[in-house]
C-alpha cells in the first residue's frame, strides 16, 4: 500500500461549508479506494487532519455524508419559521424535490422531476441514485486555467438573466416568488457540494463578488468577476451612475484585506445621498469574497429576512468558488505525486484527466495527447483502449492486467487497472485507468532467462565433452598401450577395446542428438497403453524376482481410450522410468505400476518406496547427463522427456527423502 | 592380504581398465572402484601409496574422498582424474606434498607410467 503525504495550501477544517467538507473527503476516500492508497492530509503545522485509508468503507461513508448532508438541509427548513409547502428547492444530493408540511410543523421532502430553471445546469438524475454514490468528481468540467473574455461575457449574461429576474420580485413583492429565486441559488450551491455533483461550472456561473442595491421602486447593481488577474464589471440598473460609482469604490476597496465596517457605511452613505433616502445593508466578507445587498425603503419584515436568506446563499457561493479552485489544485497534486500514471476519461473515452507521470509517459514517446481527445491519442496499445471503452460503456473492471505493446520498434510493457466510474443505477460515467511503466523490468526479466539458458546449454555442453572424454581416453589409451607392445597385453584385446569405446562416443552422441529431435522417422499412431504395459512387464516380472521387488500392477479391467504416440517409444520409455525405480531400491522394496485415465488424457503411474531424490536434485533430473549413479549417463530422463514431448505428453516426478519416488507420465488420448 | 599398491576410483570402466592394463606394466597390484564410498574403505583397508580418484564421481565427489583419506590420516599420494578442465583449489590443495595434480583426460599413458614409476621408485618394465 503507497501512503501520500500531503500538505494541502488550503486548511479543510476551515471551509465553514460543511457540505463542500464532507463531499471533499467522500472525494478523497473514494481516490483512496480506486488507487489503493492511504492518503494522509496534514496542516501546515504538521497535525493530522484526515486520514484515508483503503480497502474502501463505502457502506459507511454513504450514511455519515448523506446523514450529515440531510441534517443541514433540515436545519435550513426549520430557520424559515414559515409555511413552505410546495416550495421546490434540491436536496443535498443535488436532486430536485418538493417540500410538504406536517401536522406537527415537520416538513416531508418529496422527489420530483427536474425542470429546467433559470440556472439549468444540473443534469436530471434519476430518483435512484439518490443512495448516493461514491463516485469522483466530474473532471470533465472542470474549468480552463484562464477565463477568456467571451466566457466571462457569457457569465455575466447568464447572472445578469437571474438577477433581472430577481428585480420583478421586488418590484411586485411576491414572497413565494422570492423565496423560490432564493432557492434556485440554493440549489445551484447544493449542487456544488451535494453527493452526486461536483459541479464546478456552477460555481463559475456565479460572481467572485457581487455588490447589490435594490431600490424601492427599481433595481440597480454590478456583478464583478475576478479570475486570475482578469477583471469584468457589469452594471445595469435605474441608477448607472451612482452604481458604477459603487462599482468602483468596491472595487477600489476590495483590494484591501478587511474594509468592513467602513466599506459598509460608505455605500449606505453614497446611495442616501443619492437617493434620498434610508438605506439598510447587508455585508458579507470572507477570504476575499464580498457580497452586499442595499435594501433602500425598507418595505417589511419578511423582505429583509429574503434578502437575508439570499445573502446567505450569495456568500455561501462565493466561499464555494473560491475554496473549490483550491480544492481543484490540492487533488491534482495529490494525483500529480502518485508514482503510476493515471487517465480518467469519459464514457465516450475522452480524455478528461491525466495525472504528471500519465503525461510523462507519453512525452517520453513523443506524444502530446489533449484532454478531451479520445484515449487512442495516448497510444497505448489496442487492449488498454479496448478495456477503457469496455468500462465505460458497460462498467466492466479489469484488475492486475498485463500488455504488450510495439509501435514502430518501441515497445511497452505496462500492469494496468481499469475501474469505471459507476453510479448507482449501473451506468458508467467514465472509467479510470491507472497504470505503471514495466517495460525495462520486463526486458531485464527476459535478459535474465537468456543467460540462464546459456548457462544451461553451457552446463550441457561441459558434460558432453565429460561423456565423451571417458570412451575417447580409454581408446587414445589403448592405441599408445598398442605401440608399447609389451606383454602380458594381447593385441587382439586391445583392439577390441578401441572398436568398444568408439561404439560408446558414438552412441553417446546419438543420445545427446535424440533429445534434441527424438522420434524423427517414427509415425505416431494410435497405441492401447494398456497393451503396451502388458508387454512390458514380461519383461519387468524378471527384473523384479531378481532385485526382490514386488510388483505390484493396477490396470482396470475395461479398456481405456487409445493415445497417440509409437508404442516402441513409449515401452522405452516406461522401461527406463521402472529401471531407475528398481535400481533405486537397491535393498529389495515395492514397484506400484498404475494406468488410470484422467480427463483427456491416459497416465502410468511409477511409484516405489526407495529413499527417495533430494529436492535439490529434482528439478536437475530431466536434463542432460546429470546424474548421481555411477557409471550413469544422465540421458534416460532427458531422453524419456523428450519422447513423451514429441508426443504431446508429460513427464511428473514427485519425490520425498525416506518415502520414495512417483514418476507420472501422461499422453494425450488420440482424436476420434 | 595381497599388498595393493594403487587404488583406483572411477565410474567409467573402460578408464579403469586403462589403469590396470598399465599399472600391470609396472608390476604394482591395483584394485579398481567406480564408487566413492567404496572406493573410500579400500583405501582405508589397504593403505596403497597412490590413490588415482576421478573429480566427477556419483554420490560422492573425488575432492570429497580425497579429503576423507586425509581425515583418516593415510598419507597415500592422490592423483585427481577429469574429463572437465578442472582446478584443484590451491587454498585448499596446495600446501598438501601428496597431492601429484589433475590428469586430465584422454592421457598419455607414457608419461602417466614415468609418474608412476617415480613415485615408487622402480624401473618400468
């Protein structure tokens, strides 16, 4: 498990919207599922404020967010000490519903439709999902590092539309009207924290600072957006000029850390004289974000309280914006330092999010693929591309995968993981690949294994020139002991001796050619094992009187299928199997010789109860001259293994010291 | 007990018939072994003055039975024998007279008899 220290720029505790704080660590929480990771958050004074570890609780992380987010939305109800029925606000999953009130002053919250209002911008849910999925934020929308001129005219055409709106209601005071305005507001901030949504181009939607004055008779104010240096003003209104004047002292204002009190009386002061009249003002300042809303004539309890209400919701956003950009900075670090690359994208298989070693990679390869491009950009090889697709379209997973990949003479290895991005009613918004480089581990491994065949075929090569060096000494030998011609040797026997050891070179050498490609002339047919064996232990039967074995045979009684091999081969090798198993038990012991099907395939059992073969010499018993008898070639097994090979068979050898040796060979059963 | 003058160990048989057909020249009695741990009682049985041990024996490798006949304090000259080009371990070996060196195979069964003829001191035959 990797653990993530991170020191976020922005202190979570701080963010007085308990919402957007709970959605952060489902946020996190969910991040630390799908990478497995522990992400640890400190302060900047080192103290530990949260701590998310996996494997995921995603059972109790729905009950304490939604539990939470329900509570607050109750707590708001009850502060309205008014009837509202039929009021349509969204809950805080971000969904729309209706509020109906009980007998004892509760009210019941009722789903509903979604209809498009005035901020249209949250997407229709079904009621469903409601239970609240644990899902990442929506990447997709995030907003462009800098605002262009054209979207911050387009946003403030788009507030300017809501505000204009809130003028009729003022002018006609009409509460229910109002309130509803203010719960459109409502809704766009619940939207930014609720469970469902993280939208953040709601949060642009509204202003990074608003200053409002609302007349008795008409309705004037300014919108101004900051983003990144970048300044919009938008006035509008009965009175521009006294507007823009406020406008500017705002802004002028602004730019000092805490105006306060004195921001506050000056604007009351400007429109009194102005407009001749009283006017009472709401104020909101926090880290930066300033709202305020003039009420000239005050015209009743109940719009005061509104405008309240619609302060509240204003500084609320205002806070949201500018926290979320912080928000928005401290995940992308905590992707940024995660060691594998990351790709979210969408459920078209965009590109929505690319982590640093994500990017990395593909500039490594020469390759600067967009977000928002498809996936294929990323050229990571037609499996990966495959399962992103799959994912996001049908919510398939794919865990600890493996693939290859060449393009044009530069391979990739990569392990990959890719999760969708799955709501609650099964629909896939996206998926997350998440993935590590293995090509070098990969070419090192393979590096390796070519060294140790080498060294193996180096090993076999020594013993060769071992094998043949006895008969070759023997006959160099007899030739020399020849020219001495010194009794008591006869001439005839040394010469015989000289034809024997070259008869052994050259067999040896047949031998060591047969494993390479034994079986060269032979036609493999179908052979009845059952025959075979019955032949063989004829022979076996004398071998065993000899050695005080007892041979013990299991052959069922009915006829089993026919394998595909050469029979003489196959008696050879049987031979040899049982010849080493009754040399092992060189003081007398017991041979148990079995034939069984199993599947599609027929195997002979070999087991004795001799002292059995060190596990260190196991694995070394298949191969060329090893051998650990006196005298022995080390072909046999080579040779067996290398016959039942060509026959599409196998060779098993289990052995335990003190037990005894099982030797297991199988062949696959002729086709029909 | 016939007195044994050279005890051979080697799994090969036709090298062991090698040695008796000329050690037989020099007139030395020689017992041949093809296995270490009986090869390993003879030497001990008969103390002889050479020892000929092939390196790559079964269970028990050559330098295994020469270090043996040295923890069973018999002074016998060694003469190791390979088919592999091997080294004897001069850290090991080095400081030890009796041990004459490697023969490796195929060899000179003349110059072999002079070595021989040397260690025990009589004339070839």
């Amino acid at each position: 498990m990797t653990t993530l220290y991170y020191f976020p720029d922005q202190n979570i505790k701080d963010c007085p919207n308990k919402h957007f704080t709970r959605r952060w660590t489902v946020f996190q929480k969910s991040l630390a599922s799908i990478l497995k990771v522990a992400i640890v958050w400190f302060d900047p004074h080192g103290e530990v404020v949260s701590l998310q570890e996996p494997p995921d609780p995603a059972g109790h992380l729905r009950q304490t967010g939604a539990a939470e987010a329900y509570r607050e939305i109750f707590r708001r109800i009850s502060r309205e000490h008014r009837d509202l029925s039929g009021i349509k606000t969204v809950d805080p999953l971000g969904f729309p519903i209706s509020l109906i009130r009980l007998d004892d002053g509760g009210y019941l919250l009722m789903g509903e439709p979604f209809r498009s209002g005035a901020l249209g911008a949250v997407p229709v849910p079904p009621a469903k999902m409601r239970a609240a999925e644990v899902s990442a934020p929506e990447y997709g929308r995030l907003p462009q590092p800098v605002l262009t001129p054209e979207v911050i005219e387009e946003r403030l055409s788009h507030t300017a539309g809501l505000f204009n709106k809130l003028r009729r209601y003022f002018v006609r005071p009409n509460l229910p009207e109002l309130l509803s305005a203010v719960g459109r507001l409502e809704q766009l901030i619940i939207s930014v924290c609720g469970q469902g949504y993280f939208n953040s181009r709601a949060v642009f939607e509204l202003i990074t600072s608003c200053l409002m004055l609302i007349a008795g008779s008409g309705c004037a104010f300014t919108f101004i957006y900051e983003y990144q240096g970048q300044i919009a003003t938008l006035c509008c209104g009965e009175q521009p000029e006294l507007v823009q004047g406020l406008a500017d002292e705002w802004n002028r204002l602004g730019q000092e850390r805490d105006p306060g009190k004195r921001f506050a009386d000056l604007i009351s002061r400007r429109a009194e004289d102005k407009l001749k009249t009283a006017v009472e003002g709401i104020l909101y300042q926090n880290n930066g974000a300033s709202v305020y809303l003039g009420l000239v004539g005050a015209e009743g309890a109940h719009l005061r309280e509104a405008l309240g209400a619609l302060v509240d919701c204003a500084a609320a956003a205002l806070e949201l914006s500018s926290f979320w950009a912080g928000c928005q900075e401290s995940w992308k670090k905590v992707f940024g330092a995660i060691r594998q690359g990351i790709i979210v994208v969408d459920n078209r298989g965009a590109i929505l999010i690319m982590n640093s070693a994500a990017k990395k990679l593909c500039k490594e390869r020469g390759i600067a693929p967009a977000l928002g491009r498809p996936v294929k950009g990323c050229r990571l090889g037609p499996q990966i591309e495959e399962a992103l697709l799959g994912a996001a379209g049908s919510g398939c997973s794919f865990r600890s995968k493996r693939s290859s990949f060449d393009e044009s003479g530069a391979p990739l290895c990569l392990c990959w993981d890719v999760f969708p991005l799955l709501r609650d009613d099964g629909q896939s918004n996206g998926a997350v690949l998440v993935y590590e480089d293995i090509t070098v581990t990969v070419q090192l491994k393979e590096e390796i294994r070519k060294w140790e065949r080498l060294a193996t075929a180096g090993e076999i090569a020594a013993s060769l020139a071992h094998e043949v060096r006895n008969p070759l000494a023997t006959a160099k030998a007899a030739i020399q002991l020849l020219r001495m011609d010194k009794a008591p040797l006869k001439r005839e026997e040394l010469l015989e001796k000289l034809d024997l050891e070259l008869d052994r070179t050259n067999s040896i050498l047949t031998n060591f050619l047969n494993i390479s490609k034994p079986m060269q002339d032979e036609k493999l047919e179908p052979v009845l094992l059952k025959e075979t064996l019955q032949e063989l232990l004829f022979f076996l039967n004398g071998e065993a009187v000899l050695n005080e074995i007892d041979l013990v045979v299991r052959i069922p009684p009915e006829e089993l299928p026919a394998v595909l091999g050469s029979a003489n081969s196959i008696k050879q090798v049987c031979l040899n199997i049982a010849l080493n198993a009754i040399e092992a038990m060189s003081g007398g012991g017991r041979l148990t010789i079995s034939l069984f099907q199993r599947k599609k395939r027929v195997h002979i059992r070999f087991e004795d109860n001799g002292p059995g073969i060190p596990a260190e010499n196991l694995e070394a018993l298949t191969r060329p001259f090893f051998t650990t008898k006196p005298g022995g070639t080390g072909l046999g097994l080579a040779i067996s293994t290398a016959i039942l090979k060509s026959m599409g068979g196998n060779l098993n050898i289990e052995s335990n010291v003190g037990e005894g040796t099982a030797v297991e060979l199988s062949l696959p059963i002729a086709d029909q | 007990m016939k007195q044994i003058d050279v005890v051979v160990i080697d799994d090969n048989e036709g090298i062991c018939w090698v040695f008796r057909q000329a050690l037989a020249l020099c007139k030395l009695n020689c017992l041949t072994l093809s296995d270490g741990t009986q090869g390993l009682e003879q030497v001990i049985r008969h103390r002889p003055g050479l020892v000929i041990i092939d390196i790559k024996l079964g269970a028990m490798n050559g330098f295994e039975v020469a270090r043996r006949i040295r923890q069973n304090n018999i002074d016998a000259k060694i003469l190791f024998v390979t088919g592999y080009s091997e080294a004897i371990a001069a850290e090991e070996w080095g400081g030890d007279k009796n041990i004459l060196g490697v023969l490796e195979k195929p060899f000179n069964v003349e110059e072999f008899l002079e070595m021989v003829a040397e260690i025990f001191d009589r004339p070839l035959c």
